[in-house]
C-alpha cells in the first residue's frame, strides 16, 4: 500500500492521534520509545478478554481450545514474519529486554565458562549490556565492545580483532535507538560464523521498519518487543535456533515448562514450552500476531521507504535551521534523528515543545555509552512511524524554532 498517497486513512487507524496535548493536536514523535496501536489491535485485545478468555494449553473446554488455537496461531504468525524455520522456535517473551536476558541466563549457563568472552558493541541500549554484566559477574567472563565512528558506524575491522579462541558469543544490535544506524548485521554474522561464533541480534528497533529474514541473515538469536510494533505491552519475541535452544537450559522454572515432575526428577517440555514457565500473555500474543497483520498489510518495504522519506524530509529541514548538532549520520540510518540545538539542554527544550504538542524523547535514552562516546549527557531524539507526516515535521521544526527565540 502506499503511505503516502493513504496517510489519512492510516492514521484514522490510531484513535490517539486525534488527541489535543495542551490544546495542541498531539505530535507524536517517540516512536522509538513506543509506538501507538491501531483499532484492529486495540479490538484483539477486547475480542481477547470479551470472546475468548480462558487459560492456554491446559483445558480440554471449548474457551481453552480457543484461547490456544489463537496463542499458537499467533506463534506461526510469528515464524512466519521473522522467516524462522519453525514455529517453535518462537519464544514469547515480555519483550527484547525479558529475551535478553533469557539467553544471557541460559545460553551462559549453559555454555559459558569464568574468562570466556562475549562481544557487544559500543552502541548497545542498555539492555543488551546488563544482563551479560550480570552474567559477567555470576561467571567471571570477559565483555569485549565494538566501537563506532564519528558517523555512528561499527568499525569491523576493530570487531574482526576482538575474536579470540574463547569468544562464545556476539550480540549486537540491528538498528541503534539512539543514532538510527541499521548495522550490516548480516555480514557481522558471516565474520562471526566462521569463527564458529553464534550471534544475538537486538531487532527492538529494526523489525517495526524493514523486512527482517532470520535464516537470510543467518541469526542465532533475534529478539524484538511488540509495543514498538504497534503491538500491546509486555509481550515480545526470541527467536532461537533450534539447536541453541534444545542444548540450552530452561530460564524460570514452573508450570507449562516441565514433562514430568516429581520430587526425586524433573524433566522438562519440548520447545517453546521449555522456556514458557507460567501462564504466558496469550491475550498479547494474539494482538501481537494483529499488530504484525497490520504491518503486512501496508507492506514492510512501503513502510520502509516512507520512513526513509520521512527522515530525509526532517533531517533537510532541521539542518536549514542551524545551529543543529545530529547525532548518528550513517548513510544507512533509519528515521530516528538524535540532535543537540544549539546550547539549548535537551530536557528544556523537550519540556517545552511539550507544551506546543510535541512529544519527543529527551535524554540517554538507555544507552550511556553512546553519550559518552560523544561526551554529552543527552540528546533530543524524534522517531518516527509509519502514521507520521511531513506537516508534523514542519511543526516540530517550527516548534524548535520557536523555542530558539526564547533562548
Ligand atoms: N534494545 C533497543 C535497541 C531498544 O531501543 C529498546 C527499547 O527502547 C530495547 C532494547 C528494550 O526494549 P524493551 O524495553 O521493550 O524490552
């Protein structure tokens, strides 16, 4: 479909943009953070509670049939959008950040032992650095980090000298959520694998913008969040390889993740059920799976190009202005725009575009080491989505205008 020539329309999909903030009609630009839902979304979750609430995999009653048919239903959607090889390679989670530390969890139990190394990179959000802390400090292994330009580019001549015989694993990010670099995380994998080094990719920020394929890049792990897919709160996605999850040990402990318990042995579910302790948020799931259809539907790469237009339109128009300092110039970027205005701090200047309707994210946005990287406490960061316009932009670039004068 195309965006542009259908933009009304889309954005009638999302109740919320209609909304005035402080009398302003409300311009929504930190996507990144989260993004809105659409109606068909918004109504999966009334279906889901209204029609069709009862717990999964455990009845033999007719709702519980449903509920299940749905949550599974929605794993397939799942496969089929990242183009894993099966479904039960899908891993519900509570988001990128739960997926994370479930394969920091089980993968380092699992495989990782005291002066063993991992890699991340320089510009990682801070959940694709903690919990390989915690891990460092359960495990005494070594954190290695890949570090970026001036552009906010990886340096892989760099990464290619952090390999040693003791790295076990690689985990970086596909898009970052601070510079909008897209990473050529399929040829960072091709260097990592023949080095027989498995590789997570952080897809929070690259899976609701361009077409991801798992087994074209070659993933050994792919983890996203639904609610910056348009998708609801606390659900998300791991994706594993079957082989790393079959070896790798169970994460939480509890119902639905086990075989056979018994005081003297337990022993635990096939996959994905090993790794789903619990009732999992089949409400979620289903509205996930509703999320995906909408994307699909106006097609990943429309959505794509749109963006692309989106970023070059804003990036033009806020470099007019002047005195605007980006952060993350990568010729392969997508549409998150982090920049300082003039001496202006970023919180006065996002607290004060607030009150002309404008929401835009201000600070480290969760990943500390890029702003030391740059020496800087924080940015201004405008994100955008599918929904977004150029009149939009026009105002946010009016709005800083604005706030220029006043300073
Ligand atoms: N990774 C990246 C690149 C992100 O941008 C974010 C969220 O902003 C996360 C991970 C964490 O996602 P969540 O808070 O949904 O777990």
């Amino acid at each position: 479909m195309d965006i542009l020539t259908n933009i009304e329309s889309i954005r009638a999909d999302f109740p919320i943009l209609t909304q005035t903030v402080h009398n302003r009609p409300l311009v929504y630009l930190d996507n990144a953070a989260t993004t809105q839902k659409p109606w068909s979304v918004i109504k999966k979750i009334e279906e889901g509670y209204t029609q069709q609430n009862a717990n999964v995999h455990r009845g033999v009653h007719f709702l519980s049939q449903m509920a299940t048919e749905a949550h599974e239903a929605a794993r397939a959607t799942v496969q089929q959008f990242l183009g894993a090889a099966h479904a039960h390679e899908i891993i519900f989670t509570r988001g990128t950040t739960e997926s994370i530390n479930l394969v920091a969890h089980s993968f380092g139990e699992t495989f990782l032992q005291t002066g063993d190394e991992i890699i991340v990179s320089e510009m990682e959000h801070h959940s694709n650095i903690v919990p390989w802390q915690l891990l460092q400090q359960r495990k005494g292994i070594v954190i290695k980090v890949i570090p970026f330009n001036e552009q906010g580019e990886l340096d892989l001549e760099a990464l290619a000298s952090l390999f040693t015989d003791r790295t076990k694993l690689l985990a970086v990010t596909h898009v970052s959520n601070v510079l909008g670099t897209v990473n050529p995380v399929k040829d960072i994998i091709a260097m990592a694998h023949v080095r027989q080094v498995p590789v997570l990719i952080d897809g929070a920020q690259s899976v609701p913008h361009i077409a991801v394929n798992v087994q074209d890049l070659d993933a050994d792990f792919y983890v996203f969040s639904g609610h910056k897919i348009y998708g609801p709160t606390g659900i998300g996605v791991l994706y594993g390889k079957e082989k790393w999850l079959n070896a790798m040990v169970p994460y939480q402990g509890g119902g639905e993740m086990i075989a056979q318990v018994s005081f003297e042995k337990t022993t635990f579910n096939e996959l994905p059920y090993k790794f789903e302790a619990g009732t999992p948020d089949f409400i979620g799931s289903t509205a996930l799976a509703e999320a995906i259809r909408y994307v699909q539907n106006i097609g990943m790469d429309q959505i794509a190009a749109y963006e692309t237009y989106l970023l070059n339109y804003a990036t033009d128009k806020l470099q007019q202005l002047g005195d605007v300092r980006f952060f993350g110039t990568s010729l392969h970027k997508s549409a998150v725009i982090s920049m300082q205005v003039g001496n202006i701090h970023h919180y006065d200047m996002g607290t004060l575009l607030d009150k002309l309707g404008i929401a835009l994210r201000t600070g480290h946005h969760c990943a500390q080491p890029i702003m030391k990287h740059y020496g800087i406490e924080g940015t201004l960061r405008a994100s955008f989505a599918l929904y977004n316009t150029t009149a939009e932009i026009d105002a946010l670039v009016a709005g800083i205008a604005r706030v220029k004068q006043l300073f």
